[in-house]
C-alpha cells in the first residue's frame, strides 16, 4: 500500500467494489484499529471467497465476532494449549524423527532441487507440521506427492509436485448429498478426534453448546491451518536470507546446543539469535504485508475520522521507513535488546495481528517455526548453488507474501566440515 500512503497519508479510505474500506499505516492508527477499539473493529468482511472458505463465516480466520465466534476461538485457544503443554511431545513425535532421517534422502547432499522443481523440503515440513497437530500421522491427513508426470482435471502436473486433496470440498458438495453433511462430518470427523485428545476437545462441549455441527470440522480445520500459512511463507524466506547472508548462518551454528542433542523448546532464552533471525524475515519478507480485513460492527472513529458501520479495515506497518531505521537491510539484531534479549513488546511489529482477532496459532507457529529451523540449522548448511547465484529477495505477493523460485544447496555440517 506504500505508494497510496505518500499520496494520501497514513490513514485514507478507498471504495473496493462495493465496500467502503479504510487503511491504518501507523503504530498509532493501527494500535486504535486491532487493540483500543478492538470490539469495533473485530469483525470480518463478507467477503465472496470468506464465506465459500469458511461455510459461510463458521470459522475462526474468517468468521464474524459473536458469541459463537468467541465460544469456537475459545475451543480453538483450549486445543492448542493442551496440544502444546506437553513439553515431550515435541520430542517424541515424528519431527524430530523426519529432521534427521528424511532429509538424508530428500535434501541431503551438496544440491538441493530449487523451488520452481518442486522441493520436497515443503512437503516435509507438510508432513511434520500435521505429524504435530494430529499427534500421530494419519496417510489420509497428508498431501500426496506426485512420482511420475500425470494429468489432473486435464492440467499437466508434474513429477515431485506436492498434492493435497481438499476432502471439505467433496465432503460437503451440495451436488455430491443431500442432506448428509451432519452424518458425512460425524463419520469422517469421529476416527480422527479419537487420533488426538486435542481434536477430541471440539466434539462434546459442541454438542452441548447446541451450535451447528459445521462447527467442529471448521473449528479443527482452523487447529491445522493455525499459523501454518505463516509458517509456511516465512521458511523459505529465512533460508533465503541466510543464504544471503552467511554471517548470521554463522552465528547461529556457534548458538545451537552441542552436537550429541537436538535442540528443543527449553533452549530458546539461549538462542536469542535464532528467534531474532525468525522475528526478522517475518518483518523484512512481510509474509503477511496486511492483516486479515476488519469489519466494523458499529459506527465508530480512526484517528479522530468517523468510520461507519460495516467498513472494512486493514492495516500494515512492518516496512514503513518511519518506523524502522533503514527498513529494506536485513538486520536481526534490531530486535535485541541491550541485554541480550528478545525485544517483545515492539508495537511495530505485529505480524500475528493484536487484539480481539490476534492469530489464535501465534504461539503454534512460533514453535513450529523455532524447531523446524533449528534442527535443520543443527544438521545442515545452506549454501548458494555451484554458479554462485543468490535468491531473489524481491518476493510475490498473495494472501502471504513468499520469495521468488530460488535454488540453493543443502550440505551435511559433517560433510562441509570434511571439505
């Protein structure tokens, strides 16, 4: 929205089809849009594609604030927290088991395929994000990768290409059954609750709550996309700024625990580094350039202007140059502090959001995110490819924002060592 911010400000209004729509590109304006008037801004836009996405506004990403909403998030934060209470599960589960095996075959070596061949480093952090969130890994659950050149729906689809089947879609295809979407989600919904005392949380306090049985297969739909878009986008622009960056490859290796041990989530205050390098590539690559859209539920004000009911709103703030000293430079120890600490409390950096609709998979992803990288960094270097050529740091924008296709090398600290 940069260029729309010189012209007009930091808080302007525009006309998006037929909604009215406001934009905060300031701490304070965006401050007052997502934590002081948090209730008057905490709904969301009835947007076409919302309502297809979430059966008509019955999840938690795109749902409208009500007491539903707050009952299912509540369910949702519950699921989470239990999931994530029991410290030894990240160690028993399959991550760590996949961290040090799989990559051996998919990206062990000297070279790994780049992101226009399809890698299969997305398809493992896939596997092990699921793997976690389900506390077990179930073959239905997973996406499908593709071993030879086929067809879909008449589209070529090449080989190594990652596939995930979007069994909502037939589950709950009004041509497909009539009046079968409370039995075909019992019957599908049931097995894989009884996979996870976490999943298993949505179903008897729905029941009694007496809200539409849509409800839990939104609501566990939500526990597995729970910051995995982040998570997702932000990865491969770490990697993409440590190749670019060696130095900070560097001393991060010199941070992470010894070699006879993985590292695990009671190292994180003694790699300030590492969580510093993740806070900065969720700023600098802007994985998420702006939040979700709010939707005002009354008529209310922004920077002193009137905004009226039913106004979308979005805000954005994480490459303003009056908010960061030279925003465009890759510089994670902006976010330490003078003791050596993660600083937390920066009101200008919020890419989970704040307030009523802050991202119920903040701390999920965060975790995902700290491990997933710090095992692979315990085992692996990232390396330019043999002609020298780095990432383009450009990035494309969607919903989140990812790095242009890039190709890098993958090496074994052992082998590298050896050389």
């Amino acid at each position: 929205m940069g260029p729309l911010q010189f012209k007009n400000g930091t808080v302007y209004s525009m006309k998006v089809g037929s909604f009215k729509l406001v934009v905060a590109e300031n701490p304070a304006s965006v401050m007052e849009v997502l934590v002081k008037k948090s209730a008057d801004y905490a709904g969301r836009p009835p947007f076409h594609s919302f309502m297809i996405d979430s059966l008509g506004g019955k999840d938690i990403a795109f749902g409208n604030y009500g007491p539903a909403w707050r009952y299912h998030r509540k369910l949702l934060i519950t699921a989470i927290r239990q999931h994530m209470s029991d410290q030894n599960c990240w160690k028993k589960r399959s991550l760590s088991r996949d961290i040090q095996s799989q990559p051996d075959d998919a990206i062990g070596g000297d070279r790994m395929p780049g992101l226009d061949d399809r890698p299969k480093l997305p398809l493992l952090l896939a596997t092990v994000m699921e793997s976690l969130r389900l506390g077990n890994t179930a073959e239905t659950a997973l996406p499908h990768y593709i071993l030879n050149d086929t067809t879909l729906a008449g589209y070529r689809v090449p080989k190594d290409t990652v596939v995930i089947a979007n069994l909502s879609v037939v589950h709950l295809d009004p041509n497909l059954w009539e009046n079968q979407t409370p039995l075909i989600l019992v019957t599908t919904l049931t097995p894989m609750a009884k996979l996870s005392p976490t999943l298993a949380i949505f179903f008897p306090s729905q029941l009694d709550a007496g809200f539409v049985l849509e409800r839990p297969w939104q609501s566990m739909g939500d526990m597995f996309r729970a910051g995995s878009d982040p998570v997702t986008a932000a990865l491969p622009w770490v990697i993409a700024y440590l190749v670019c960056h060696p130095e900070y490859q560097r001393d991060i290796k010199d941070d992470v625990v010894g070699r006879d041990r993985m590292p695990d989530l009671n190292d994180r205050p003694k790699l300030p580094l590492m969580l510093a390098t993740i806070m900065e590539s969720l700023r600098l690559g802007n994985v998420v350039p702006t939040a979700l859209p709010h939707f005002t539920l009354n008529n209310t004000t922004l920077a002193g202007y009137p905004v009226p009911k039913d106004t979308a709103g979005i805000t954005a703030v994480h490459v303003d140059p009056n908010l960061w000293e030279n925003p465009d430079s890759f510089d994670p120890r902006r976010h330490i502090g003078p003791n050596g600490q993660i600083i937390t409390n920066s009101g200008n950096f919020l890419p989970f959001s704040a307030g009523h609709r802050v991202c119920a998979g903040e701390a999920l992803a965060k975790v995902e995110l700290f491990l997933f990288l710090s095992w692979m960094l315990h085992k692996f270097t990232f390396l330019p490819p043999a002609d020298g050529s780095l990432p383009d740091l450009k990035g494309k924008t969607g919903f989140s924002r990812y790095p242009a296709d890039y190709r890098i090398r993958v090496v074994k600290r052992q082998l590298l060592r050896m050389r």
